[in-house]
C-alpha cells in the first residue's frame, strides 16, 4: 500500500485533463520498462505494457489516464477567461478551486475557478445563482484586466486547464482528491505489475493506459491475442447504489451496455472465494473503458470493476479497504 499511495500521488501531481496526457503517458511507459514489460503506443496516444507469459491468450487490463478538466473558450474584456468543460463534471464542482493554465508555447499561469458574480457584498443572494458556462470564469494570478493584457501573457482558446488537486490521506486511511477517476486506477496496474515480478501470472497480461475514457472514446484498439478486458475505474457511491467505500464493486450494467454476465459472476466467485469484500452495481450515468470498446465494435469478453467512491467527478472520496480489495481481486484473477 505505500507503494501504491507513492505512485498515485507521482501521477496526480501530473495534469491530464484529456487530450493532455501525452507527459504522464511517457512517465508511464518508463515507469513499466523500469519493471521489466514491454510497452508500444497506439496512434491515438494510448500506452500498451505487457507482461509476457506462457500462453498465447492474453487478459487485458485499462485504466485511463485523462481526468475532467477545462479548456478555454474566450477572454472577457475584463481579464477572465471562460471555459468549456473537458469531460462530465458539474460546473459547480470546482467552484473556488485553484487551477493551472497551459499555453502552447509551455508557459504555465495559475487561477481559480469562480462565478462571474461571486461576491455578496456587491450583488447580495444575486450570488448564489446557478452555476453554468454563462457564468463561471477563471480569475487569473496575474495584472491582467484587460482581454489585451492576457493575450500578451500568451493565453489564447484552446489552452488546457487543469484543477488543482487537493490530495489527502487521512489518519483513518481515507483518500480525498481529485482525481481517483482514475490515477487510483493507473498505480493498481503498476501495483500488479510489481506484484507480478514475484509471483508471474501464467497468460500474458496486457496493461493498458488510454487516453480519452472521460470524452467516451477511451479504448479503441486491443492487442490481437486478447480474450478478456477488465476495466479498472470508480465506482460511484450514493443514493439506490450498493458500492460501498470499504469494498470492490463489480459492474453488472453501465447506462451503455450489461457486462458480461459469466464473466462478472466469475470476479464475484473470485471474491467469494478468497473473502474479498465485494458488491455487485448498476451504475446510471456512467461508461468505462470496457463499455467504450464494446460500443466501437470490440469483440472480447468484458468487465470493469473498482473501488467505491464518494462524490464522484467532484471532491473525490474512497478507502484504503477498498483500493486493498481491488488490487487483490485483479491479482487472483490474473493468477
């Protein structure tokens, strides 16, 4: 577990809203040639590390890279920057959040996220008015009141902005941030990995790390010796949910597909057998890399499974109970 919370917190603290993962996909691919797999890129900017074993079949697992995050739209005549949302995350979500804009020419500016009408002093309960692209703006860290003056900063539309993430580990082993969808999800594979060195899986197992889960094109090509692709990504805690924030919770449907019925009745076997704790969900407003390739034409069997997670796509929320229990089921799966 201190090896996985060393390398969740290396890849937060790499930006990638998605389009914008190519730095954190290089690291990655280091990162497994350091453990000894071989990796490849696709086309698309996707990375693929494998684990070669004995047999000709491989298993898949993804995990992807990109998290929400902003793009800029326009610059207001008074220095702010409007923004359109990369990914589904509500607009208030990241009300009075720090963030960090990327210009093209590598210059980095800091900010926050705020409403056009924020103070109460000024406009009264005006301020509490919903919020949307009509009136949230990054305020910018710089002299800049003018659309002018941030053009000269080197800000232009299209700029990538990511938010900060405020990560915390509590004494009760708790992990709040942004984003556990999905760097919890990226450490498990290197996790895996490391655990693999000691204890080989006999198949050959296929890492992969896309690009664009959050925009809903994640996984569009999957090695040609694949039969089974598992998915690793949150699942959503709440109302009518049975995910839990001490346990895995494997997928049965997402608001695209159902899952492979054997498939999920055999991880939850998996758990049975081993006393994983483990629930079985529905999940309403939600896809993942598994469902994604489904929906493109892929043909595998498939699942997606992860940690329960409070708050989803705001200020993230989970256990180390369940980020324990994810990691041993995919590690006795792949046994």
């Amino acid at each position: 577990m201190t090896y996985f919370k060393e390398t969740f917190m290396k890849y937060l603290d790499i930006p990638s809203p998605s389009s914008f993962t190519k730095e954190a996909i290089m690291v990655a691919k280091k990162d497994f040639e350091d453990l000894g797999l071989q990796t490849s890129m696709t086309k698309k900017g996707a990375l693929i590390a494998t684990f070669e074993g004995d047999s000709d079949a491989a298993i898949a697992i993804t995990a992807h890279m990109d998290t929400l995050g902003a793009m800029v739209k326009s610059i207001t005549n008074d220095g702010k920057l409007t923004y359109h949302r990369i990914g589904g995350g509500s607009w208030s979500a990241v009300e009075g959040e720090n963030c960090q804009v990327f210009t093209r020419s590598g210059k980095v500016y800091r900010g926050s996220i705020i409403p056009t009408i924020a103070s109460t002093h000024i406009h009264g309960m005006t301020a509490h008015q919903q919020r949307d692209q009509r009136n949230m703006a990054v305020r910018l860290d710089e002299i800049a009141t003018s659309r002018a003056d941030v053009q000269a900063l080197g800000i232009q539309v299209g700029d990538i902005i990511a938010m900060d993430t405020r990560t915390e580990f509590t004494e009760t082993d708790f992990i709040k941030t942004r984003y556990i969808d999905n760097k919890a999800a990226v450490a498990m594979t290197f996790v895996l990995a490391k655990m693999f060195k000691e204890t080989p899986p006999k198949q050959t197992v296929h890492f992969i790390i896309s690009n664009y889960e959050e925009c809903g094109h994640g996984l569009s090509v999957l090695p040609e010796n694949t039969e089974e692709l598992i998915a690793i990504d949150i699942a959503p805690v709440g109302f009518e949910q049975t995910s839990s924030e001490f346990a895995v919770s494997i997928a049965a449907k997402d608001n695209r597909t159902p899952y492979d019925y054997e498939f999920v009745t055999r991880l939850a076997d998996i758990c049975e057998a081993h006393q994983i704790p483990y629930n079985i969900d529905v999940f309403n407003h939600y896809s993942s890399d598994a469902s994604q390739h489904i929906m493109a034409g892929g043909d595998v069997r498939f699942a997606c499974l992860g940690p329960g997670v409070e708050g989803t796509h705001h200020y993230e929320r989970t256990h180390m109970k369940a980020i324990d229990a994810t990691i041993e089921l995919l590690y006795r799966y792949c046994l």
